[in-house]
C-alpha cells in the first residue's frame, strides 16, 4: 500500500532519506519541506567557496553529474515533491498532521503516515552586544556564503575577526587569509584551538602552521562585544580591542529540536532529539537524524552529539530504509574528522586524551613522528600520530594525527576509526595489516609503530615526556638538574651543545656503550634525537647501564621544532 511520507529538511539527510525511500517504494508519494529557499546542498563546502577553490556557489548544490539538485530536479528524476520557503510549525501526532506556513503567510495542514524529521542545527550565537549588525555572519547557509563572498571580492575587507577556533573556524581563516589577503584573526575562548578535539601538541602544530600564513591567534580570550553603528568596527575582548570589517561568529552549533520537543517527542542529554538504532523518535511513526539527532558515542557509550554532514547523508540511507520497512540499524559514531590548514590535514577518531580523561578513563597518550612514505622515497613528508589508550584493558580510545600530506594523514586515522568500535587494543594496531609500497607507505607503517610506542609504554619499557613537559622543564631548568642528551650524529646534535653547554651534551646512540662515562652524574637526563627512535633505543642501553630513569621526548626534535619551541 502507498504511503505518503513528509520530511522537514533538506540538506542532507532529508533528500537522502527521500532519495533512498523512493528507490525502495517508487509508488509511495514523498514531499520535502524546508523553511529556506536552497536544499541539497553541500554546507561544509561553504569555506571553499570563500577561499575561491569553488568558483561558483551553486557548484555546492549540483550532483556528481553536474546537475542542479532544484525543484525541477527532485520532482522529475526522483518524484519527490519540494516546498521551500515553507516552515514546520506543529506536529500534531494524535491525527498525524503537519501544520507548516508558506513564505507568504499562508497556512496549511498535509497528512503523512511517517514523518522524518531533518530540521539540523542553528549556529550558536554569543549572548553579547553587536551580534546583529551588519557584516557580522555564521557562515552556515549559501546566504551567509554568497555575502561573505560578494564583500571580499569587492575588496571591502582588509580586517576579518573570527570567533571560535574550530573547525569552521579554521577553514574560514583560511578562505580569508589565502586567496583574499584578508588579515585576518582567530579569537577562541579556551587555551587551545580545537579544544577537545585534540592535544595542545597538534593545536600547536595545526596553529603554526596557519601563522605561517598570516593568520594571527589570540587563545584563552573572552570576546565581550562587537562594536559598529552602521556595520561592524571592531571586536573586543576581555584583554584586547581588534579593528574588523567582517566578524565571522563559529563558535558551535545548536540542534534544532523545537519541533520535537513542542509535539512532545523526548530530547536527550545533549539538547537534540533522541533516538533509537532504527534512528525512530518515540513515536514509532516518527524518524529523526542528522544534526538534530542524539546518537551514542561508540567508544563511551554515552549519549552525544555529532553535526557533521557525512554522518547526515549515512543517517538519511537507514532512515529510507526504514520508511520502506527495513530493519537498517545506525548504531553510532566515534566522531572522526578532518580540518583543512592550508597544506596541512588536521585528523582524527574518538577520544582526545583531555576527553578521554573527562570520560572517566584512566587514560595515557603515546605520540610517533614518522615519514607518511619510504624514506628513501622522494615525495615523502613527516606526520604525527597520537594514540589515546586506556591503561588497564591496553584499549585504544582514540587517535589524532597531523601532516603535511592530508591524504596520508586522513588514511591513517579512517583506518582506525573503522574498528574503534570493536574496542581494539594496541596490539591489534601492532600488527594491523596495510597496502604496502614506497610511493604509499613505509614497510613498518607509522600506524604499526604507533601500536608498538604504546605497547612498549604499558609493558613499561618506554618512559616518555611530551611537548608540554619538555617545554616545562626547558624553561624552568628543571631546578638544575635537567640534561638534555642528544643522541643524534655530531653535525645535528653539536649546534645544540655548544649553544647550551651547561643544559646539552650530544653522544650520538651509537657511541654512547663507549662514552657512558662522560655523561655528569646526577642530572636527570632528557633524551632525544630526530624522531624518538635512536632516544628509546637509547633509554634501553642506559638501563642496562643502572640508570632507570632517563626520559625520551616523544617525536624527538621535529615534533619540538613543529610545535615552534624556540631552542
């Protein structure tokens, strides 16, 4: 029997679920309301539209073939029916009706049998004075785009504020920075960007490498108020004013669940609509995904909230699925993700070690620096991994990475990402088998020598500081008695001993069986070399030798340098 089935929203997971359902049951009828004039359109491509890497706008709406995902389209390839610039006002469940009003004011009620609720999230805005005038955007819709856009080109920015220093945030420094020689400023609340994303270590990474580009950052910083009368002058916060043509506001997002709280559906913990595997609300005739939706998370088991588009259109397959009578189940996420930095990729899957910690576990971090390909190969760049892993069941929570080489980068933690949920342990990641050649990888991938850096940590065998303790150190001097041992070759590790004869020796690791003796007793020894390889073998020899407790800076000096650590 034909159903008639209503969808609030379009985006992503709406024409999704649509598209799937129709395949499913051509004779059914289906209708697609939005409350904004575009659907189907790739949101997060919206920074590079800005940047210029997208020459046209409605690029973001077309098809893999180059067709405009319209009205027209919709209706004469799919049978699918589009009201845009239509509102959702009221679910009444009891006579299964959806009151909606039209752009011009008119109301109506349509029937449906099931309803699939796609209505997204609302970019969260700060509760301080100057968040409407003019110039000041979320960059979440085309509309916001194609204005963001129009000024730009037109050279009325020299000055662009962006508030928050997340995702969006970062990939629209970008878009002004790069092409648009905007200056352009990040102002983000916490002390790091990305926080809870990733270690201060790739923040740092990920941050030096967009300064490098012009971008400025100021972390740990209140903004108060945007100033304007006309449009928008400046941006101040709790320890500086900054002088703006354009404020860009991305400081997270806000699931739109009005709807379904008002038709007394159950929102979650996180504010958004809950939902069970079937990804059914509960009522049974009524679905719910995307960025409205509450999921758990795989590796906590906690209810949490994940608004990325990828997950949207998946989400949007089960739920047409569904709607035809399957049984297709989304049992949840683990929140992978990759941000753009100018050359750069900053990637990752589950759980930080800060929000692994938060979570509960008795967690530690292991970093590995290595080349993304053969070191003999020509075409090769160094990437850093971290491993966030749960001390007593040796489980991997997590993992984070950051190269130069994004696709490297993005392959290595997708290929974690797709058995976190399995609760793998680091032994798993030892012997994980990957494609192997030159041009690709190395023959022991930095994913097998991340699995045996944390395998060598929790079997005791390895005694690493990272970034931030070094740093610690460094500057204090370790009241005295910190002694960097450098155990590279004499023409990288000299430089360094000359330049801090009281705080740095160099012995490189194949000399120091026959130079054990010139290293000054008492001193509680620092090891590193290029990458961390020769200071773990290092740190072994010393033992044997009696001294136990020796540390080795993990992803040695590269890792420092890349953190911009002035030595």
């Amino acid at each position: 029997m034909a159903q008639n089935i209503l969808i609030v929203g379009g985006v992503a997971l709406g024409s999704k679920a649509a598209c799937r359902f129709k395949r499913l049951e051509p004779e059914s009828h289906v209708t697609i309301i939005d409350q904004d004039m575009y659907i189907s359109y790739g949101g997060c491509g919206i920074p590079f539209y800005v940047s210029g890497d997208v020459s046209d706008v409605h690029d973001l709406r077309k098809t893999s073939f180059h067709m405009l995902r319209d009205e027209v389209f919709f209706k004469n390839c799919k049978d699918i029916d589009i009201m845009t610039e239509t509102r959702a006002e009221k679910i009444d469940r009891e006579s299964k009706l959806l009151h909606i009003r039209r752009k011009d004011g008119s109301t109506d009620t349509l029937a449906y049998d099931q309803l699939v609720l796609g209505t997204g999230s609302s970019p969260r805005r700060l509760p301080i004075p100057g968040v409407d005038l003019p110039m000041v955007y979320t960059a979440a819709n085309l509309r916001d785009a194609e204005a963001i856009k129009e000024v730009v080109t037109k050279g009325q920015v020299e000055r662009a504020v962006i508030i928050g220093g997340g995702f969006i945030g970062l990939e629209m420094a970008e878009a002004l920075a790069d092409m648009w020689e905007v200056e352009t400023t990040v102002v983000e609340y916490c002390d790091q960007i990305m926080p809870g994303f990733v270690s201060s270590m790739f923040a740092r990474m990920a941050q030096g490498q967009m300064e490098e580009h012009g971008v400025h950052f100021y972390v740990d910083e209140e903004v108060k108020a945007i100033e304007g009368t006309d449009t928008v002058t400046a941006v101040v916060t709790n320890k500086r004013r900054l002088e703006a043509d354009l404020v860009i506001m991305s400081v997270g997002a806000v699931p739109n669940s009005d709807l379904a709280r008002d038709a007394g559906l159950e929102i979650g913990k996180t504010g958004a609509i809950l939902v069970d595997e079937h990804l059914r609300t509960t009522d049974p005739l009524i679905y719910a995904g995307g960025d409205c939706a509450q999921i758990p998370n795989l590796v906590t088991g906690q209810p949490a909230y994940f608004p990325l588009g990828s997950m949207a259109n998946r989400q949007g397959r089960v739920i047409g699925t569904n709607l035809a009578g399957g049984n297709a189940k989304f049992k949840g996420a683990v929140g992978s993700f990759v941000v753009k930095t100018f050359e750069a990729a900053l990637a990752g899957a589950g759980l930080s070690l800060s929000s692994a910690l938060k979570a509960g576990f008795d967690a530690i971090s292991v970093q590995v620096a290595q080349l993304d390909r053969a070191h003999f190969y020509p075409d090769k760049g160094m990437m850093y991994l971290e491993l966030v892993v749960e001390k007593e069941t040796r489980r991997i929570l997590g993992i984070q990475g950051f190269g130069e080489q994004g696709d490297a980068v993005v392959g290595r933690i997708n290929t974690v990402a797709a058995f976190l949920e399995d609760r793998p342990t680091v032994d798993r990641l030892s012997n994980v088998e990957l494609a192997y050649s030159p041009p690709f990888s190395s023959a022991m991938d930095i994913l097998n020598a991340l699995g045996n850096t944390a395998e060598n940590l929790l079997d005791g065998r390895y005694r690493p500081i990272d970034v931030d303790g070094f740093a610690e150190k460094w500057s204090s001097n370790g009241d005295g008695q910190c002694l960097v041992l450098d155990c590279r070759a004499r023409q990288d590790g000299e430089p360094f001993a000359k330049k801090y004869p009281e705080r740095w020796i160099n012995i490189p690791q194949d000399e120091l069986r026959q130079r054990f003796k010139e290293i000054p007793p008492g001193k509680k020894l620092i090891l590193v070399c290029n990458t961390g390889v020769r200071s773990y073998e290092a740190q072994l020899n010393l033992k044997e030798m009696g001294l136990d407790d020796p540390v080795s800076v993990q992803g040695g000096m590269v890792t420092l340098n890349k953190c911009g650590l002035d030595l």
